[in-house]
C-alpha cells in the first residue's frame, strides 16, 4: 500500500525539498497557503494533490480536513506550517502576535490529528504511521533573543508532540520533531540580513543550515527504520547547540 503523506506547509522551502525528495508513489497532500507553485514542471512526476487553507481561520482548517478526507487517509503528517519570524522586543508584542503563532501552527495541527487519530487508530491494514513535526533549535538550549511568540510556540508543540506520543504508544503511530538551527529560506525574510550573516558567522560550520540539510532527518522519520523511535526530538545544529 502506497503512502499518503500530508504536508503542512508545503509549499515552503522546506516544504517544497521534502516533496522533490519523496518517492514519485507517494501520494502527497500538499497544503499551501496562497502560492499554488505544485504545477511546476519540476514536479510533474509527483502525485500531488494541492490543498489550499489560511491556517489561521478555523472554519478553513475544517473545510481542509474534510476535503483530505474525501481524498484519501493520511498515514504520514509533516507539520512545517509557521508564521514568517520578526524580530521584536517583548515589550512591543501583543497578545495578538502570539495568538497568529499558536493559531497557525498549534491550532491547525490540533484539529488536523484530532481529526485523523481515531481513523488511523481504526485503520488495521495500515503499518507504518508517523507524525514529525518541524520545531526549531529554540527548544534546545537558551533559545535566541526578540522571538517570544515564536520561541513559545515552537515550546508548546513539543509539550503537545510529546503527551501525543505516550497517549498513542500502544497504538503504533510514532510522534517524533526535528529542531533545526537558522535555515536560510524565505521564512527569514523579515530579520535583520546582519542577523542571519552574524549567525552564520558565529556557527561552528561559519554557515546557516539548508534544506538538504534537515530533509534527510524527516525522511528517516518517516521510514520504517524509524519504528522504534517515538517521543523524540531530534536536534539538527551542525554543533552550534550541545
């Protein structure tokens, strides 16, 4: 039986590597938000199937899902869906601010799995069944400065990954996370250049991380290899966080 992955986020930078790296089989379900770029020649050999939803509207997040479920039963999620970052000072943060972060990245994947658990929990002839999310480095470590709504985010999906993983561990679904240090795409656009230049400067690696750096990561997740994995969040930093 082929997989069905569904991809939150997709048409991300890291979104759009993880698409070009799956096997031409896979069926993907491919959210994006405003830029359907998955008519692209590049991905003419892939079993695509584009999803367009504002995350941060419920009403939408449930008109997505069921439409997925009209399409096909997910047995692999990846989550990259997030806001575009700012740097700014706690003091100039509302309660609004955090609000677009948790909405778009906690609240759309809650619907999502409280959805699609009880029908994979029932799916017997279904084996491998794997959620990953993409959090950030910032959950390792003293996390950076002037990123309080996203750093709080980023912390609630962990505490959100990991009770999933002990509620569903009998239930042969494996909830794992990879934590990556600054990748340079266009989520960065909105900081400071000097900002991503000094972090560059100051990793071990004198570089920011790339796609092809964390894809690989998210493919053994959800490979069979990773079967016995389950709870775990996986830090990819080139040995920037100890």
């Amino acid at each position: 039986m082929k997989d069905v992955v569904l991809i939150t986020g997709a048409s991300s930078d890291l979104g759009l590597a993880l698409i070009d790296a799956l096997d031409s089989q896979t069926m993907i379900l491919a959210h994006y938000h405003s830029h359907n770029v998955f008519n692209d020649l590049k991905f003419k050999n892939k079993n695509i199937m584009p999803i367009q939803c504002d995350l941060s509207n419920k009403a939408q997040v449930l008109r997505m899902i069921k439409d997925i479920d009209s399409i096909a039963l997910p047995n692999k999620i990846v989550h990259f869906a997030a806001p575009k970052i700012h740097n700014r000072h706690f003091k100039n943060l509302t309660w609004e601010d955090y609000c677009n972060h948790i909405k778009i990245s906690l609240e759309s994947i809650f619907y999502i799995l409280n959805y699609f658990l009880p029908k994979l929990v029932k799916d017997k002839n279904t084996i491998d069944k794997k959620v990953v999310f993409v959090l950030s480095s910032c959950t390792k470590g003293i996390p950076p400065a002037t990123l309080s709504d996203y750093v709080t985010t980023k912390y609630a999906l962990l505490g959100f990954l990991k009770s999933l993983a002990s509620e569903y561990r009998e239930k042969n679904i494996q909830f794992n996370a990879v934590s990556p240090s600054m990748i340079e795409t266009k989520f960065l656009e909105n900081l400071n250049e000097k900002i991503i230049e000094l972090n560059a400067n100051r990793h071990p690696l004198k570089r920011n991380a790339t796609p092809n750096d964390v894809i690989p990561a998210i493919l053994f997740l959800l490979s069979k290899s990773a079967n016995f994995i389950n709870g775990e969040n996986f830090t990819l930093s080139g040995g920037e966080v100890f």
